[in-house]
C-alpha cells in the first residue's frame, strides 16, 4: 500500500520530494491554519510579551485534542483577566486564588503557580523571552545547548516544585523537546504568511530543530526522512539535518507539510 502510494506521487529522487513538501508548505503555511491550532492563542494578542508568554503556555499545554488545548488556554487567560503580561507583573497575592483550579491533564495549579513566579522574575529583568534562550557567553546559538540553558534558568527560583519539572523538556533528557521547538518556530520563523510571528531577532531561522511530534514522526519515517529507529533528541536532529537539504536557511517550515500530511490528510 505505501509502495503504491509513492508511486502515486513525483517523489522520484530528492528533488521530487522538495517539490512535494514545498508544495506541502504552501498549502499548509497560510491564515486558515490559525484557527484550530494551539498557535491561533498568541494570535490572540498584539503585545509581544502577551505573545510570549501565551506562545509558551500553549505550546506547554500542546497534548491531546487541539479543541480542548485552545479551550484550556483561553480559560486561563480569562483568569488572567485577559491581560497576562500585565497580570504577571501587577498581580499581588490574592490574585492568584482564581488560579487555585486551573487544571490541563497533568498540568495543574501547582505548575500555573510557578509558571507564574518564573515569568515575573524574568521579565523584571528582561524585556524578551527570547533572552531565556541565549546562555550568557555564547557565540553562535545552538539549539541543543539553548534548550539544555532554557531549562536550568526555568527551575533557577528557590524552592521550584519537582513535578513541574516534567512539563519542560530538554535535550539532556533525550526527549525531542517537541513543544520548546514548536514554540522558538512560532516566535522566529519570519515569512509573509502570518502563522509564525518572527518576533525575535538574535535566533536564526536554519539554527532551529524540528518540531518532532507523533504525526511528523510517523509522516517523516514513511517518506524515510528519519532512519533512527528510536524518537528522541537525535531523531530530531536527523530529521532537521535532511530537511536542511531542503532549505538551509529554513527547514523547519516543513513542520507544516509534514504535520499537515499527518494530522489533516492521515497519511
């Protein structure tokens, strides 16, 4: 069945392939993709630190249907009262009663609270998320030793709970960092086709890692984009390295051909 459905298509050799993802892209990479995913929350905003920030907790948030997602994420912000930057700086004690029941799967109060606390410190220092990313030092940015930085200056506060530790991945862990590398994709990809936002400036476009979730794995290994028989951090990698054979400047865009493939059209 998968024989004869390559066959189908012009995927003889490796230029073959690009021209159907590119393909791919073009269909998928456009406005009317907003609405049902988790990106279309930070859409919800025009402030770049309420994009930020919301960009974050839904790429966090990102597991299970994506009705549900969006319909947890916008609950939130309701409790936030639809102005999250702002409430994360000015909120005092109290405020946060109305979070007590905040709950998302395995994703709880618990874990709302110190998400909170984290954004706080952060940006009465920083103006940008994107400074979270850059380890101090660094010459060129890469995306294993960013992620693996992200994730001890996110646990950096004084006693910080354990079990939000498992909300946030890393690379030292050997997990694929799906949502960390879906949401650097939405704050620094820049194009003219509205679903990203390019908000950031110092991380490149050919620097990030694909977003390697359950559907993008499935549709890569069937178009023998991956070869690595485990999913991990590596996998990922594999997977950028040849999509960079694609694109170099902008692999990741391929997140969307192969996502779409997966999610939309089963393949």
């Amino acid at each position: 069945m998968l024989i004869s459905k390559f066959q189908e298509l012009p995927l003889q050799g490796e230029g073959g392939l690009k021209v159907f993802l590119d393909a791919k892209v073009a269909q998928y990479n456009r406005p009317e993709f907003i609405t049902p995913d988790p990106v279309s929350i930070p859409h919800m905003f025009t402030t770049k630190q309420d994009i930020e920030i919301m960009g974050f907790w839904a790429a966090t948030l990102a597991w299970g249907q994506r009705g549900t997602i969006i319909k947890k994420c916008k609950e939130l912000i309701s409790l936030m009262d639809g102005a999250p930057y702002d409430f994360i700086i000015n909120h005092e004690e109290p405020d946060l009663k109305k979070l007590l029941n905040f709950k998302h799967r395995t994703f709880n109060d618990i874990d709302t609270l110190y998400f909170i606390a984290f954004f706080r410190q952060h940006y009465e220092r920083f103006d940008s998320l994107e400074d979270a990313f850059m380890p101090s030092g660094s010459v060129d940015w890469n995306a294993e030793m960013a992620l693996n930085y992200f994730r001890s200056y996110f646990f950096s506060l004084p006693d910080y709970p354990h079990r939000t530790k498992k909300h946030v991945s890393s690379p030292s862990q050997k997990s694929t960092c799906k949502r960390l590398n879906m949401f650097l994709r939405w704050m620094v990809r820049k194009d003219s086709c509205g679903v990203d936002f390019g908000i950031w400036n110092r991380i490149k476009p050919a620097d990030l890692i694909c977003p390697c979730d359950l559907h993008v794995n499935r549709v890569a290994r069937k178009l023998l984009l991956i070869t690595r028989k485990q999913t991990d951090w590596q996998t990922a990698v594999e997977l950028t390295n040849k999509l960079k054979e694609f694109d170099a400047d902008d692999p990741v865009k391929y997140d969307f051909a192969l996502f779409g493939l997966g999610i939309e059209e089963k393949f």
